[in-house]
C-alpha cells in the first residue's frame, strides 16, 4: 500500500517509514501540514496517517479539506490527545480512525491495514466466508463446515469484525473500540478472554483452527488452505 | 505632598463624603426655600383677607352712621394695642385721624381692590421709623379717604428665622459630613484595607491566612467568608495538587528507575541476545504500564476540569450497567466469580456513556481484585434502580469490605490499601470513578454490602427519550 506519513517528529517519521517498508508498505514523508496538504491533495494513496498538532497547518483542517473536496482516501488521525472529545473531534473533522500517541507500531499498522483494505468491494456482502466458516449478516447465523455454531450476540458481532477483515492483524484496542464501542482500558484480559470463548466455539474440535493469536499484536481470522 | 494630598482627594471616604454633602445641601436649600416661600404665601394671604374684612366692616359703619361714625371707628381701632395701620384723610391728601405718621400722598389715590405693599413711617414713641405695610384704600363721597393696611414685619421675621435655621442646618451638615468621612474612613475603609493586607499575605504564599470576619453579620463579613471558602477551596486543591505531584513522583518515578535499571543491567557484561530480549520485553511492559498510569491520571485532570464532553446525551444507565455487567462476565467466570445483574428497568440520565462504562468497569475490576474471600464464592452485584430523583447504580462484592474509616481515604489518589499493595493497579481507579460522578454532578457512596463493599452511584435522573447514540 502507499501510505502517506504526515508527522513534523522527525524521529517518530523515520521509524514509522522504516517499520512500514519492513512490513512491505510504501511509505511517503511531509514534514508539515502544507507539504502534507500538497502531497495528500494529489492523490494516489491508499491511506494517509496524519498528526494532529503540525506545523504551518493542523492536521484537522487537511482532513476537512480533503473530505471537501471529495477525496475520500481513509485516513488514520494520530494525537497526543487521547480523550473522548478529542477523538469525536477527529472523526468529525472526516478522520476514519484515531490513534493516541503513545502508541505500538502493531496498533498502527493493524489499523492502517484494516483501512486500507476498508474500501475493496464486498463491504456490503451478506455473506462473510474464511475456510469452512460461513457467517450470514442478515440471519445472524454462524455454520463451520455446515454445523451451526451458536453464539451470543456479542460474540456474533466479534466473529463478524474478525472475518470482515480476515487475514488481516486485529488488535485488542480494535476489537474494544469497533465491538463493545469502548475507548478506554479495561485494565484486564477482558478481550482475550472473550476471543478465547469465540474459539472455544468455533475451533474446538476443528481439525484446523482459522482465529490464531498473534503474538505482542492481537488476533487474526486466516484460511489456512490460502 | 502633592501626592499625599491626591492620595486623600481620591480616597473612597473624601468622596463619599463630598457627595453626601453636596447632595444634602441641594436637598436643605430646595426644601427651605420651598417651605420659605409657602410660608411666605400663606401669611400674605392672611393679611389679605384681614384687610379686607376690616374694609368691609368700616364701609358697614360708614353706611351706619356717615362719616362721623367712620371717624370714630378708625380711631379707636388704632388707638387699639397692637393695632394696624389705620388713617382717614381728607380730599386734599391731610390725615384726619389714624395712626400713620407719614405716608407717600400717591399711595391714596391708588384706588386698588386688592392690598398692596407700601413703605410708609409710623410713630414709635418719638421717632419715626420706616416700615412696610400691606395696605387697601377705601373711597368716600367727599373726597374722603379711608386706608388700612397691616405691618408684613411679622412675616419677614418669618423668613429671617428661615434663614438662620438655614445656616444652622448647613452648619449641622459639615458636621455630619465630617462624622461620616470618620467613620468611612475609620471604619469601613480600615476593614477594606485589612482585606487588601491579608490578600498582600497570601499572594505572598501564605495560604493558610484568613480575612478577619468581625461576626457582625454585614456585607464586609459576608464578603469576607465568601472569600475565605475560596480560599479554603484553592487550599485543597493545592494540597492535592501537592499530594498528586507526591504521589506521581513516587509512582512514577519507581518503575521508571527499575526499567532504567534493567536496561542498565542488560547492557553490562557479556552479550547475551536472549538477556537482551527479556530485558526489552520487561521494558515494553513496564513502559505500557506507566502509559496506562498516565491516561488514567489525564482522564481524571480532564474530567475534572469539568467542561461538557462532545458526546454528553440521555444514556440508559440500565443499558450501560448491563452492557458492563456482560463485557466483564467471562474474565468474572474465569475468576470464578458469578456476576448477577439486576438492572431491568431504563433509567434515563444525562451524561456520556463512555464515562459511566468506564466508571462501573472500574468498580467490576475493583471487585475481581479485591473483592474477594477464601472459601468464599465470590458474588459481584450489579443493580440499577431508581430512588426518587436519582437513577443509582450498585456495583457490590461479598468480600472483605472496607472498613468505615477508611472508606474516604481510598477515594484518594494512588491510595491502595495494604492488603492490596501486592496486587497490579495504579490507585487510581476510584479516584477516577469518583471524579466521573463529580462530572455528572453525581455522588459515589462506599457502604458495606454485609459482607463486602458496596459502591453506590448515584445519577441525577432525567425524563425523556434516550439518545441511541451515547
């Protein structure tokens, strides 16, 4: 993917840019929000990481003008801000996601990921398929390998975020933030322990298992076949 | 000297006081002359209407009796002690009887129906003596002139009295105004001033000073209370200002030198990639940590700053309870820790359901890590219900509880009991809950469960439709 880093911490740019490269990114740099505004305006990226707080221009106002121009490239706000306001601000201003800083460059990277692939065809599909595993949207039905697999709502609602974007590294903030639309830290293992009932009831017995831990990331749904 | 004197000129006292005065005096002299001048009136209409009475009672006696009988009339009546003035003339201008001494020959052929001012002498013993009259003169067949009139001395001595008590009530007001300024300045300008030294004192540092408060009730000593509750309030929270910066200096300068320490460590000696590793994932870890101290501590600053979030709206706290209740379930059962939920009916409030989530995640984490008894199953309860104006939620646990003296203090921040000092948490969790309620101009209430702690929150309940979105 290209993926524009809009970030006047020279430090922080150059780790992210290599950390992206290593993961098999394109990354760009601006150093201020004019050169960003101008980069960002010509088109051809497939996410924008834009900080809040630059120089010669706020990160918002690029994020505004982007979106009135009807440039619809998803973009990932980053700010020391990390408060509820500041993010309803954020994703007002037309951001797709919010990250605090400080942040783990896995959380980035899941995220612009999941962003950039946000907007391939079949977001609207009613049927979620990763190997054998087969959710319907529109009975909330769940069947592996034909067998229905029952699950609690929220469980549903889990196991739905994880295949929309299978193969894809999923956090714990993430899950937090998209299932349950909590923004704040539940200072325990809540979330593994609820991935851990998901595949208690999707794997076991499995001959294959699709949800895999990621280590020091989160979770992903994967075909193991592909 | 120019200076000391503007000094005076421009203090509050001198110009209260030169308005009193002014004002005053514009009030004694509209109101003496007011009354001078009725007086005045009144008498002269007196007069007037004494005159003409007597007019018409010697024209009575002349239509008696002739002129004969005239004659006799006005001299006894100004041969009468105390008498007015009274005088007959002939048709060349002579006196023929009465008690006028001298008199301008014009004023007789002044034929006027009404009386008027003359000047005219009378006899005073042996001298002649000017004074002013009010005077009507009265026509006869013959030439004859009859005239009467009264002495308006009376009246000017009136007003002469007006006049002194004018003075002396001008006299009085200097004096009053002199009193005044005293007491301004004596009084109530030395309070003003005290106030204004003490302030000195406390902008100096010296915030445990006070206004004196005189216990006399008025608007200095109610301004003086008002003032020392802020200064009271300002104390507090600049001792917990202190105690937070205290605290974060401990807490968060502890891990920092353990992680510089281990980094240290890990760098000395042989070099070893599997020493190396450990010592960064140790280091991620307490990093995380001290990160997630810090968004605790900056939520807390935030919410208490007050200001309304973006997302306030009409949440269901039902809805949130169990919504909370559900999420922390199966990190409950894993405990082995049974979560019960009653929380069935909606109960509208105003706020953000972030927060409150947050809040009662806190209290359910709480619980799970502390709330709990060997040989014992652990019970955590869940309830929302409506008390009069107020939407409560409980979060309540069958452990060791907190023992009533110590309830207030673990509301403070960092504060962990000794028996939970071995277990993760930065001590900031009901700190946090309690600045949320604050937020929501809620109360946090620690009570005993019988047995274990029970944490009621207490909502102010609203009315209405509830947003979806909250």
């Amino acid at each position: 993917m290209r993926i524009l880093i809009i970030e006047d911490d020279r430090e922080a740019a150059q780790y992210l840019l290599k950390a992206l490269r290593e993961a098999g990114h394109v990354p760009d740099h601006a150093a201020d929000g004019d050169d960003g505004w101008h980069m960002a305006s010509g088109g051809g990226y497939d996410v924008l990481v834009v900080d809040r707080m630059l120089p010669k221009r706020d990160g918002l106002s690029i994020v505004e003008a982007l979106r009135a121009d009807h440039d619809e490239t998803p973009v990932l706000i980053l700010s020391a801000l990390g408060q509820v306001d500041d993010r309803v601000k954020g994703l007002r201003a037309g951001g797709d996601d919010y990250l605090a800083k400080p942040y783990a460059f896995t959380e980035l990277l899941a995220r612009v990921e999941a962003l950039g692939r946000r907007r391939r065809p079949g977001e609207a599909e009613t049927t979620l398929r990763v190997g054998d595993l087969v959710l319907d949207r529109l009975s909330h039905s769940v069947t592996r390998a034909g067998q229905d697999v029952p699950l609690q709502p929220r469980e549903f609602r889990l196991l739905e975020y994880l295949m929309k974007h299978a193969g894809q590294v999923v956090t714990r903030t993430m899950l937090l933030e998209n299932v349950w639309d909590y923004h704040f830290d539940p200072q325990t293992n809540v979330i593994d322990v609820h991935m851990s009932r998901l595949r208690a009831k999707v794997d076991k017995g499995q001959e294959r298992s699709l949800l895999h831990t990621v280590r020091g990331a989160g979770y992903m749904i994967r075909d193991p076949a592909r | 000297m120019v200076s000391a004197l503007g000094r005076f000129l421009r203090t509050t006292a001198f110009r209260l006081t030169l308005v009193y005065l002014v004002v005053f005096s514009i009030v004694t002299v509209f109101l003496i002359g007011y009354v001078t001048r009725t007086t005045n009136e009144l008498l002269t209409r007196q007069l007037r209407e004494a005159i003409d009475q007597e007019v018409a009672e010697l024209d009575e006696q002349y239509q008696a009796g002739g002129l004969r009988r005239l004659l006799t009339a006005i001299d006894q009546k100004s041969r009468a002690p105390g008498a007015g003035l009274y005088l007959l003339a002939d048709f060349s201008g002579n006196p023929v009887v009465g008690n006028i001494a001298d008199i301008p020959p014009a004023i007789l052929d002044d034929a006027a129906e009404t009386a008027h001012p003359i000047r005219y002498a009378r006899f005073d013993g042996d001298r002649k003596q000017n004074h002013v009259a009010l005077v009507r003169v009265l026509q006869f067949d013959g030439g004859f002139r009859a005239l009467v009139g009264r002495d308006i001395g009376e009246r000017d001595r009136f007003r002469d009295l007006f006049g002194r008590s004018f003075r002396v009530v001008m006299g009085v007001m200097v004096v009053l105004a002199l009193v005044t300024w005293w007491f301004v300045s004596r009084r109530v300008l030395r309070r003003i001033d005290q106030v204004t030294a003490t302030s000195a004192r406390i902008v100096a540092g010296d915030l445990t000073d006070r206004l004196p408060v005189t216990g006399s009730g008025d608007e200095f000593d109610r301004l003086a209370l008002a003032v020392n509750d802020m200064l009271g309030r300002i104390d507090d929270l600049m001792k917990g200002l202190k105690e937070v910066s205290d605290n974060i200096a401990h807490d968060l300068k502890t891990p920092l030198t353990r992680m510089r320490n281990r980094v240290d460590e890990a760098l000395g000696g042989e070099p070893d990639p599997a020493r190396y590793r450990s010592a960064l994932e140790a280091t991620i870890e307490e990093s995380d940590a001290l990160i997630r101290t810090f968004n605790a501590l900056l939520m807390i600053a935030r919410v208490e700053s007050g200001g309304q979030p973006a997302e306030t709206a009409t949440v269901d706290l039902a809805g949130i309870a169990r919504e909370v209740a559900e999420f922390y379930e199966p990190v409950a059962e894993e405990d082995g820790v049974r979560i019960e939920v009653d929380a069935e009916l909606a109960a509208p409030v105003l706020g953000s359901r972030e927060l409150i989530a947050q809040a009662l995640g806190n209290l359910i984490d709480n619980a799970l890590k502390y709330g709990r008894v060997e040989g014992r199953a652990a019970v955590i309860r869940v309830a929302v219900a409506r008390d009069g104006a107020s939407a409560v939620a409980t979060v309540a646990d069958n452990g060791t509880g907190v023992a009533e003296g110590e309830r207030e203090r673990v509301l403070s921040r960092f504060v962990r009991l000794e028996a939970s000092r071995s277990k993760p948490g930065s001590g900031l969790g009901l700190s946090l809950v309690a600045a949320v309620m604050r937020h929501h101009r809620g109360s946090m209430v620690l009570g005993d469960a019988g047995p274990g702690l029970k944490v009621d929150l207490h909502f102010p309940a609203v009315e209405g439709p509830i947003s979806n979105k909250g």
